[in-house]
C-alpha cells in the first residue's frame, strides 16, 4: 500500500525548525508567525503518527526518531535549493564553475587558466578547491577535477593524465646534504609524506618510491603528514626536509629553481587524473569550449 505524503508545508516547516532549532527562527526563515509554525508541525505529528517533537521546558526540540526524519528530509530540500540554484544561473548567466582537488587546481589548473580566459572573456571561472566530492549527479556543479576510482561514479568522466612522483627539496637543502642524490642517502633525511585521506588511498608515499626502486624503505618518522600536497612542498621549498613530488604539482617550482629534482627515477601514480561533469553540462557552449581547453592543456604538460 503507497503511504501518502504529508502536506509539504507542513515539511517545510519541519526541516526548517530542525536547521535552525527554533520555532521563531523557523517561523522568520519563512516569513509566518511562529503559531503557523506550531500548527505545521502539529499537523505533520498527526500525519506521521509518530512523536517527533517533544517539549523540554520552554523550548521544542526533536526526539531521536524525529531526528533521523529530519536528516532524510533535510537532504531531499537540499537537493530542492540546488535545483532552485540552477534555474536561476541559467537565468542570469552562469559562472563557469569547476570543483577540484585543492593542490590540483591551485599547482596544476590555476598557473594557465589565464590562457582560457583570453578566449573566453565574457564567462568568469570559478574554481572551489575541495576533497569533498561533488553530489553523484553534478546538480549545481559544471566540472569536478579528482582523482582515481571516485570518477567513475559521476555521469560522464574522462581521463586526464596520468603523473610521476619523484624526490625534491630546496636547492639550499640539497647543497647541505649532497648524499640525497642517492638512494641510500636519501633514507637518512627530514622527509614529509602526504595523506589525503580515505576516499584516495592510492596515493603513493615513500615507502611506494623505495620499494619500486628496490631500496629498503626508511626507518625514521616523517617529520609531518601532510592533508595537501601543496602544504608538503612548501615546507620543502623552506629547506625543511625532502618530499615525494607529483611532477604536475612541482613543475613550476622546479622551472623557478625553488625546488630541486634530487633523483632522475620515478614513480608513475597508480592511477589517473580525470575531469568529470554532469548530464547537461556539454549544453551550455562555455562548458564545451572549457573541456576542449582542458584535455588540450593534459595533453600539452603530460609531454613535458
């Protein structure tokens, strides 16, 4: 039997009360007094059948099930306000917005963006630099820049490149330390390594590069555990220690003599970098000149 719907102002005022915690915040968010409020959720109480709401003392506040209705309900009006979100950029000319990885898009994208945007005047880019993954069907996203196995769960994906790692530090650092040209002398130094947390855990660290070249991986602690790849190889462009560097993150640093290249071994990165987008992304023609632009950027520096 198909249960029906509560009225969904009824619903309204519920998520709302559960966000902001209160029945006067609710009842000022959507402009009604805070009685509307109280009558809403008395009427969703009686739908649903279920105590929901429970008074202590002065205050309202949810009970444990109407909680986890709450958290239910909550992401379907997110999912609302995104939809809302898109109708008006559509409306009023939409930015070009591409999510990614931080150090991606700030060591890799960000340093030739520019070259896009002479030939794209009139579409401002925004770029948001986070590990959180976009929401599966791209609502409210153009591009999202990741990598590894995430990709595959957006609509559309499409291989970027695939990068090296190798060992770098400070011209100072390595002029004090001239025995890190060699694998072994390399074991015995300040080294950080890079942990991006659990959505990406094939992401190579020293203990990887040692053993692919057939060296006993170091015994000592690494001096700090880096979220982000650019953090770690600013501390080594500080002479602070040695990191395994992703050649498209260090590219500019090493062309700019502020980081040094301490071993012509390499190790490839277990897998690809990927642009992803959503089911109507390729209608607006920014968006189609942006991809062009970026698979010819990956394609130009995965040759250097």
């Amino acid at each position: 039997m198909k249960s029906h719907l509560p009225p969904l102002r009824s619903l309204q005022a519920f998520e709302a009360f559960g966000r902001l915690g209160s029945i006067a915040g609710a009842a000022q968010e959507l402009n009604v007094t805070p009685g509307a409020i109280s009558q809403h959720l008395k009427a969703l109480e009686n739908h649903v059948g279920v105590q929901i709401i429970l008074k202590d003392g002065r205050k309202s506040v949810l009970t444990s099930v109407g909680r986890s209705y709450f958290e239910l309900l909550a992401s379907g009006f997110d999912r609302f306000a995104k939809a809302q979100t898109l109708i008006e950029e559509a409306k009023t000319g939409k930015d070009l917005r591409v999510s990614g990885l931080p150090t991606l898009l700030l060591k890799w994208l960000n340093p030739h963006l520019q070259t896009f945007q002479t030939s794209a005047k009139e579409v401002p880019v925004r770029l948001v630099s986070t590990y959180a993954e976009p929401d599966r069907l791209m609502i409210g996203e153009m591009f999202r820049l990741t990598y590894g196995a995430v990709a595959r769960q957006y609509p559309y994906f499409r291989e970027l490149f695939t990068d090296i790692c190798f060992p770098v530090c400070s011209p100072e650092f390595a002029d004090r330390h001239p025995h890190a040209m060699t694998l072994h002398g390399l074991r015995d130094l300040p080294y950080f390594e890079i942990d991006w947390g659990p959505n990406y855990p094939n992401v190579p660290r020293w203990r990887d590069w040692f053993l692919h070249h057939q060296t006993d991986p170091p015994d000592n602690r690494p001096v700090s555990v880096h979220s982000l790849s650019g953090s770690a190889l600013e501390a080594a462009a500080a002479g602070q220690g040695v990191v395994l560097a992703q050649h498209s993150f260090a590219r500019l640093d090493l062309m700019h003599g502020r980081l040094v290249r301490l071993s012509e071994k390499s190790l490839p990165m277990p897998e690809p970098y990927y642009v992803c987008w959503g089911e109507h992304t390729l209608e607006q023609p920014a968006a189609r000149e942006f991809l062009v632009w970026l698979e010819g950027l990956a394609a130009g520096l995965s040759q250097t």
